[in-house]
C-alpha cells in the first residue's frame, strides 16, 4: 500500500482545511476524538497491507500521523519496523 502526501498543510493528510461542506453532510455532528475519521481511513489503510505499508512525504512537513507512528516505532523495540527518511528519492 503506498499512502502519498502523508503531510501537513491545507492539501495533504491529514487535510489542514477544518470546515469541509461536503464532510458536514455526511457527519453532521463532529468527532469527540480530533481527526477521528482521518485516523480512521489511515488504520484501515495499514491494517488491510499484505506486504508492506510506504507513506511518502516531504521532509520538515511531516504529517502528525507520521510522527506519532515513528514515536511508536521508536518504543516498540523492534517490533515496528520504521525506516524514516530517505533522500533523493523522486524522477528526474
């Protein structure tokens, strides 16, 4: 599964932009839990995998959901798998 723009800002993931009209009519009451059902469709995403999990983003703009799971992998003594940043990737 490769997940693309996992970073901050207005137009990646999670979406920088809080009042969506078209999410109000499909949730008109809002999540007690902060971007519930972004962290939603990024658990499925992961969980749903068979081999592997690639989440692309731009260094210094890294998504929070990013950060919490390189937190996570950091004290999971191995048993997450986390490679970090890699540079020069990209076409020419």
């Amino acid at each position: 599964v490769v997940l693309p723009r996992v970073m901050s800002g207005a137009y990646s993931f999670p979406s920088g932009i809080q009042d969506d009209p078209i999410l109000k009519l499909a949730m008109p009451e809002p999540e007690d839990y902060a971007m519930a059902e972004e962290r939603r469709l990024l658990y499925v995403a992961i969980t749903r995998a068979k081999v592997g999990v690639l989440l692309l983003t731009v260094a210094g703009r890294e998504s929070q959901f990013i950060v919490e799971l390189s937190q996570m992998a950091e004290a999971s003594n191995g048993a997450i798998q986390y490679q970090g940043v890699v540079d020069g990737v990209g076409g020419a």
